[in-house]
C-alpha cells in the first residue's frame, strides 16, 4: 500500500459481530476502526477517476479508493479503432483511385468492411493480367 502511489485511502471495519445483510448500513454510518489517507495525483481531466471499491472475508471489510484510468483507456481505445477504421479506408480509396479502379462499389466496401472489402478489391482485379504481373 506504501509503495503504489494508485491507492487514495484505505479503511478496515471490524464486522464481527454484525450479520451479513447489515454490513452496508453498517460501514455507512460508523467511523473505521483503521483508516490510512493520502494525497496522490489526479490530473483536472474527466478520465482520471478515484474509484472506491470494498470486500470482506470473515470479521473484517476493507474499503480502498484508488486511481482509475479505466475511462480514459477506453477513450483511447475506442478513438484508436475509428481513427485506424477511417485512414484505411481513405487509404484503400486512394489506392484504389491510383489503380483506376475506384467505383462507389469499392467506396462502400472500403468503409463498411475496411481490411476484409480491401482484401476482396485485390482478389477481383479486373484490370491485372498474368503478363503484367512481375515477380521481385
């Protein structure tokens, strides 16, 4: 817990004997019986989250906030996908254009299905024949 700098804050409640159903309202409204705070970075965007999480086994129920970047992973995932969707498939059109082969056929199969509609374009050249194919 000292040597990460992800964990905000740790408290342990003693749940002996309080039932299992009543461990929520209980954590709720008492004080921990220990709790260890400090300050770690979080950055002023709306990616970078403190994020509580709690578990229990037996007499004990620990509660820790740590730092997430979970949101801001996915962002990046999910604006890496389209933006790689996007430039292959101005890409495969310039290629295409450059082979004067562009048809709005081949446009859509660019962006509906990307790698796969590209794959399909070099599999029906309609323009190549076997002479002016060359070996390197």
């Amino acid at each position: 817990m000292h040597e990460t700098n992800q964990i905000s804050k740790v408290q342990i409640y003693n749940v002996k004997d309080i039932p299992l159903e009543n461990v929520f309202n209980y954590v709720d409204n008492t004080k921990s019986d220990y709790e260890f705070s400090r300050e770690i970075w979080t950055s002023n965007l709306l990616f970078v989250e403190i994020l509580p999480s709690g578990s229990g086994r037996g007499d004990w129920y620990v509660i820790t906030e740590r730092r997430s970047f979970h949101t801001a992973s996915m962002l990046c995932l999910f604006l890496g996908g389209f933006l790689y969707f996007i430039l292959f498939s101005i890409w495969a059109m310039k290629n295409a254009y450059h082979q004067n082969r562009l048809k709005f056929r081949w446009v859509l199969a660019f962006m509906l299905f990307n790698v796969v509609g590209y794959l399909i374009f070099l599999s029906t050249n309609e323009n190549r024949t076997n002479s002016n194919r060359s070996i390197v």
